[in-house]
C-alpha cells in the first residue's frame, strides 16, 4: 500500500471516528498513531474470523458426525435445540437460530454491540453450515459418540470465544442472571442444563439423557482448556509506562473498576528502577479479547499478567455492561 492510500484510509477513519471535526487536518504524529491502531483493529478482526469460522467448522463435524445420527443432545441452547428437532423434526438449522435469538438481543444489551455482532455471525455460520455441508457419520458407538461429539462441539464452542463471540447463548445468560442475582456462572449454567437433561429423560430415554451428560461434560472440559482456565473471570495486571491511558481505557470503554498500586519496576543490566503505576482490575473472560486489543492500541510493550479467578462479590465487575 503506498503512503498515499495509507494516509487517505487513516485520514477516513479519523475523521469518520470523529465526526464533529470533519475537516481537521491530522499530524503526521496522529496519522502514525491512526495507522497503528487501525492496523491493530484489522488483524485483532481478522484473527476473531478465523477463530469463529474455526468453530463453527469443528461445531458443524460435532453436530453431524456423531450427535445428530445418533440422536444424542448436549446442554445449552445447542441443546435445546437437538432436543426440540428431534421432537418436532423441525430443521436443527432453524432452530439454532431461533432459540438463539434471545441470547443475541441479551448479549447486545448485557456485554456490547461488538460482542452481539461476532455472536450473530457465529451462530448463523453454524446454521448455514448444518444445513448445506453433509460430514460422514464417523462411529455410531454410544461411547464414543458421547466423547468426540462433546469434544468437537465444545471445541467449536471455546473457539468462538476465544474470538470475540460465542455460537450458544447459553452463556450470555448466565452471565445476565449472575450480575441481576449475584449467583455464579458455574451454578447457573448447571440448573439450566440439569432442566434441560430431565426433559430429555422424560421425552425420550434415561438412556439418552445420561450418554447426553457425558456429552455435555466433553464439551464443558474441552472449552475450559481451549479459552485457558475453567474459571469464569481473569484478574490481569498491567505495568506500562502509559498506566494512566490504560487506567482511563479501563474505566471509560470496558467499564470496569480498576485498583492502582504504587510500585517500582527494574529493567536494565544495571538493575535500574523507576516509580509506576501497576493497574489491576477483574474482567469476565469473554472481554479478555477486547482488554487485549485495547492495551496494545495504547502500549505494545505493556506487561499483562493475567490470573485465573473464581469469582467475584462487589465492585463493578456485575454492574456495569462493556461498552463498544
């Protein structure tokens, strides 16, 4: 791309970003800094895209490879949704979409338009992909099928997490219900699925419904170790030299609360140190990927250190929504 294009493309999207000074003549210092930042959004984009179109892929080989020829379900809306077709015979693609249409309005409201965006796409790529794309039934062994089916669908789903969106809304729920409620994402994920699974006991065999809960526990374990921790939030500490930009990054776009410690920090051969400030603050784990992308977008060599954690009582981490 030449300089001029480059220039004209960040000059647009300044301009676009700051609508009340159309006509502003940019510094060569803020083009740079535009050009970074856009560069930054357009592969944080494109890496989300192949992660979601990732999901869907090993969702779509899960569903039809082992699951739907064998008339097992799973939990959440995905399960809902096998269970209702194979009830009904009405199309899984449908209904995937269907069921999810709530969970999409609530991930807009609760988590942001970014996150609804990425969801929407996810959810209607797994729709089209079930119903156009036909993979080979792989085994028809109960076992086997509970196992690799979870594992594949689950990895589908961990996946679509890890770029930006999910393709079962199961967990926007959740995460609705615990900041209104003050209840754990684990429990509620739990009592929806533990009704999900006594419908299916009723509605088709004990049988389906226990080989379903060793789907369900597959694909449980398989998002749990593709997003990196079973835990549903992320305590992260950042130490950078620009910690008041990240502090008000924090608070103004994500949200969230933040705790400043006076600390110092040694780099150098010499061992030389200087005073800072080092930023901590307690994220659910689906913003982990926008925290990220705005870190680098203020600091690229900021130091984030991010920690599992169980939960959360007080503060903002339940208060507020993330803003886009």
């Amino acid at each position: 791309m030449t300089r001029f294009w480059r220039q004209l493309i960040v000059q647009t999207v300044l301009r676009y970003r700051n609508r009340t000074a159309e006509n502003r003549d940019y510094s060569k210092t803020q083009l740079a800094k535009g050009f970074r930042v856009l560069k930054i959004e357009v592969i944080r984009l494109l890496k989300d895209i192949f992660l979601i179109s990732l999901g869907i892929a090993s969702a779509a080989f899960g569903l039809e490879s082992f699951l739907l020829p064998n008339n097992f379900i799973d939990g959440g809306a995905t399960g809902i949704a096998l269970l209702v077709s194979e009830i009904s015979g009405v199309s899984l693609s449908l209904l995937l979409v269907l069921i999810n249409l709530p969970f999409l309005f609530l991930g807009y409201k609760v988590i942001g338009k970014r996150f609804a965006v990425k969801t929407t796409i996810g959810v209607i790529g797994l729709a089209i992909v079930v119903a156009t794309v036909h993979f080979p039934t792989v085994t028809t062994d109960k076992l086997l099928v509970a196992i690799f089916g979870g594992f594949f669908l689950g990895g589908g789903i961990g996946m679509a997490v890890r770029g930006g969106g999910v393709i079962d809304g199961t967990e926007v729920l959740a995460i609705y219900l615990s900041k209104k409620f003050g209840m754990t994402m684990g429990d509620i994920v739990l009592g929806f699925n533990i009704l999900i699974f006594s419908v299916a006991a009723y509605l088709l065999s004990v049988e389906t419904a226990l080989y379903s809960i060793v789907t369900y526990l597959a694909a449980s374990k398989t998002v749990d170790f593709i997003i990196e921790g079973i835990e549903e939030y992320i305590g992260v500490t950042i130490i950078s030299g620009k910690s008041e930009a990240i502090r008000t990054m924090i608070i103004e776009k994500m949200g969230r609360g933040v705790t400043v410690y006076r600390g110092k920090r040694g780099f150098g051969s010499h061992g030389d140190t200087e005073d800072t400030d080092i930023i901590y603050t307690v994220i659910t784990r689906l913003e982990l990927n926008k925290l990220n992308t705005e870190i680098q977008k203020i600091d690229t060599t900021a130091f984030v250190v991010m920690n599992s954690v169980k939960d959360t009582r007080g503060g903002m981490i339940k208060k507020r929504p993330l803003k886009d």
